[in-house]
C-alpha cells in the first residue's frame, strides 16, 4: 500500500509558517509523504486572524480544497481555527479536525487516527497552562541553513487592536532546557542562522512557568553553543526591552545587527489609546541605547494607520517617527476591526478611504527608506549565507541567493560550487530595488 500522502496551506506569520513545517516533519516521521493538494489524503490549512477579512479567506480557501479535492481528510489549525471553533465543522463537512494554538501539538496523531475512523471528527480548541512543548521531529535530515525555534507562545499585553491574545491565549515560556536542545539539534544538521520566535519575546520567562532565565539570559546560552554563526529574535516589544538585553547586543557578537521593534504609531496620544505602554520620547530613548550599544543596527518595524480617532496631526506624527527613528524598513497596515478587541467598540473610526490614503503616503515615505538603506550597503565588506541557487540564473557563472547579518536578500555570484549554509565573504557591488548584488572576497586574517 502507497504511504498517505498530505499537502499543507498556511496563512499567517512565521509562529505559523513554524507550526506548519513543524506538523509537515511530525507527519513524515508517521510515514506520511507530501505531495500536490489534488493527490493528498489529508489536509492542514493553518490559518491567521491578525487583520482584514480572515474568517472569509479561510472559507474560500476551504472551497478551493474541496473542488480541488473533495475525498481528502482537512485539519483546520491557527488563530482562525481557535476563534470558530466547531462550528468550521458544521459549515464544511470535509473538515474533521479543528486545533487551536496550544492544540497543535495533537495534530500529527489526530490526522492518523481520523484516517483509521472515517465517522470521528476531533477538535483541541483548550488553551494548556503550560508552554505545549513537542519533539521537534528533526530525525536525521539536513537542516535548512536558516531554522526558527519558538520560545514561547501566546500574548497577555491585550494592545486594543490585537486578537492575538485571544487566539494564542495566555503567554507561557517554554524552558530554557527544551529551547536549547532543538537550537543544537538543528545546529548539528547544519543551520548556522537561528531566529528564535515568540509574540513578544522578550517577556520570554516573565510568566513565572519557567525556570528563572529572562530573556537576555536565554540569548546568551543560546549564543554560547558552539557552531551558531547568527542569532536573530522576532518579535520584540519596546516596553519590555530591557538595559540587559541592550547589553547583550553590545556584548553577544553572534547576535544579529538588524533588529524588528514593532512601534506601531508615532503618536503619544494613538499609542496610549492602543496601551502599548511607552511613548515616543521611550522609544527613541531605546533606539538611542541600540545604537550606542551596536553601532551598525539597523531597525524595521510595523505601523498601524488609521487607528480609531486618528486625526491627520496624529498620523503626521507617525511619518515623523519613521524619520525619526531611521527604520530601514517598515511594515504598514490599516487598522482593521477585530471581535472582541477594545479598539473594535472605540468610536471615531477613521473611513477606509481615509486609511488608505494615509498608508499610500507612510508607504512612499518607507519605500524611499529602504531603497536609500540599500543603496548605503553598496561597497561594503559582509558575509552572505547562502540558502539556494538564484532563480535569476543566466548561465555566467552560478548565481546564489542568500541573507547578510541584517536579514537583506543578497545575490552572489560564485566562483565556486555553492551549497546551502555556506558562509561565503562578499563585497556588496549594487543594490536593486529589493535585493543586494555581490562577490566573492577573500577572506579577512
Ligand atoms: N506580537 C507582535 C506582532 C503582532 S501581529 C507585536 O507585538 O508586535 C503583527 C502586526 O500586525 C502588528 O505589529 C500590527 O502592526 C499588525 N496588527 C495587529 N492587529 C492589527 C489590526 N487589528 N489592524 C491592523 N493591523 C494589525
Ligand atoms: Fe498583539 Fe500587542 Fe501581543 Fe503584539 S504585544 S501580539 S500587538 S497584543
Ligand atoms: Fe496571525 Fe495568529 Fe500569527 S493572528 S499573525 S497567525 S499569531
């Protein structure tokens, strides 16, 4: 008999894109195969609920499934799943199984018991007490060059606009012992570049379920086993950012120089509507310590436009801020609506056309920024690791694609055979509008 195979959809951010592949090796080791959604015996649709219409992206994506195909078994998972619940199952038969975020631990073995009970349907909707620790099922592969290794799980800052603490539950740190043990497993197949991932990582151990290590702590036993090249986090919040951490980017030469702070809005007056906890004058005080501890850092971030009762004075502040605080890149969004949120019931709301025009205008000032940080990388000296051949190839020589220590793509074109991890010195020799072009170097004594 032919093993079963399963096909994966994911939506959402890289907690997501983490879980997903997670449950990928989890079913492989179960002796499952991948392969196209038409052939697959069951499905995993992980799924995001942070902003615009998610509920209905899940239900077209369902209707896709089942025209692509209608036989298979579909586990639903992610912040979606966690929101709807059951009634996923009511709405679409062909769905079985529903896992919220602390219940994807049980995936892999649900998917196989489904197979063996056509009547059963499951769902893991709780939220645990715990961090739901799980084998990191690596068996004996390579390694990617670049690995993400979570460290905690859900939210408890409830910032007005966000449903992620209602979707991912209560924040629970995962022990130092567990966190360690995969980020050496992976370095011992090869990944020389670990992100490790968490809703707001730097409260990592402040939920008093772990075993005394904060935060820094934790980045510093992380740097120390041998092997890691580069260290990388996401997502930090400003408020929780602590003199220890800015310390260890002084300190910890593993750690990355490009840092993602996520602030949202330049004002004083939005901020505290969102209850971010900080105000403008804390934030570019932190970026002032970043860069007094790291000289190179380079910062990104994300921003709400069109927060509830924003006035034009208000968003003006927040193109200042970009300039202010020098982010080399941005993420921005419309505020949108979530169930349950405190923002949702705030009166004001600023008309779509509105949002819009105001995130055409953050995105044009963004868009400079970036294409002038690229343009400032241009001569300079760095190390790309290298994670596949360029899909660019045009036959002078192969051509690869990896990330420098800021995270920029960055395309080399090699003298040598190139293979993923490779840490290859480069000169930087053009900037393109998203991308980076360079050569080899030789090495520095
Ligand atoms: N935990 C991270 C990221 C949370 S979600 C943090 O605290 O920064 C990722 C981004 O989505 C947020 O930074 C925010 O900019 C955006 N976002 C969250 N809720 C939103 C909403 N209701 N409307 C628009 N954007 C939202
Ligand atoms: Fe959402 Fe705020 Fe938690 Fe980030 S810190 S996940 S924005 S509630
Ligand atoms: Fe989306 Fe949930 Fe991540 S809402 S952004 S998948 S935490």
């Amino acid at each position: 008999m032919r093993e079963p195979g399963f096909h994966c959809i994911t939506f959402g951010c890289q907690m997501n894109v983490n879980d997903s592949q997670w449950v990928a090796r989890a079913l492989v080791r179960r002796g499952f195969a991948e392969c196209a959604l038409e052939e697959a015996d069951v499905v995993f649709l992980n799924t995001c609920s942070v902003r615009d219409k998610p509920e209905q992206k899940v239900h077209s994506a369902l209707g896709r499934v089942h025209q692509a195909n209608p036989r298979a078994l579909v586990g639903v998972a992610g912040c979606v799943a966690q929101q709807l619940g059951e009634s996923l199952m009511r709405r679409h038969p062909q769905v079985r199984l529903v896992a919220g975020s602390d219940g994807i631990v049980s995936v892999p073995d649900a998917f196989v018991r489904l197979l063996n009970e056509p009547e059963a349907r499951l769902s893991f909707l709780d939220f645990t007490a715990a961090y739901p620790d799980r084998d990191p099922c690596l068996g004996g592969a390579e390694a990617p060059a670049v690995a993400y290794v979570n460290i905690m799980q859900g939210c408890d800052n409830f910032c007005a606009y966000c449903i992620v603490p209602f979707t991912r539950g209560p924040r629970k740190s995962r022990s130092t012992a567990s966190v360690l043990d995969e980020c050496r497993a992976w370095i011992d197949r090869g990944a020389g570049d670990i992100t490790l991932l968490g809703q707001n990582v730097n409260a990592f151990g402040l939920d008093g379920g772990g075993d005394g290590t904060t935060f820094p702590g934790l980045l510093r036993a992380v740097a120390a086993l041998p092997g890691l090249r580069r260290l990388r986090f996401v997502t930090p919040h400003p408020r929780d950012f602590s003199p220890e951490t800015v310390r260890a980017l002084a300190e910890v030469p593993v750690l990355c120089p490009r840092l993602h702070l996520p602030l949202q809005s330049g004002s004083d007056s939005v901020l505290a509507r969102m209850g971010r906890g900080y105000d403008m004058a804390r934030y570019l005080a932190l970026v002032a310590d970043m860069r007094a501890a790291r000289p190179d850092v380079a910062l990104s971030t994300d921003l709400i436009v069109g927060f509830p009762g924003e006035s034009e004075e208000e968003f003006a502040d927040t193109l200042a801020a970009v300039d202010a605080a020098g982010f080399m890149s941005s993420f921005s969004f419309c505020y949108s609506d979530r169930p349950g949120t405190r923002a949702s019931s705030m009166p004001f709301k600023v008309p779509h056309e509105v949002q819009l025009e105001r995130l055409e205008r953050v995105q044009a000032l963004q868009d400079r920024r970036a294409e002038a940080w690229l343009q400032s990388r241009v001569g300079m000296r760095t190390e790309v690791l290298l994670e596949s051949p360029s899909p660019r190839q045009d036959g002078r020589g192969p051509l690869w694609q990896g990330r420098d220590p800021w995270g920029d793509a960055v395309h080399v074109r090699l003298t040598e055979p190139g293979r993923p991890g490779l840490f290859v010195p480069v000169r930087i020799d053009s900037a393109r509008r998203h991308s980076l072009l360079a050569s080899p170097v030789p090495e520095r004594n």
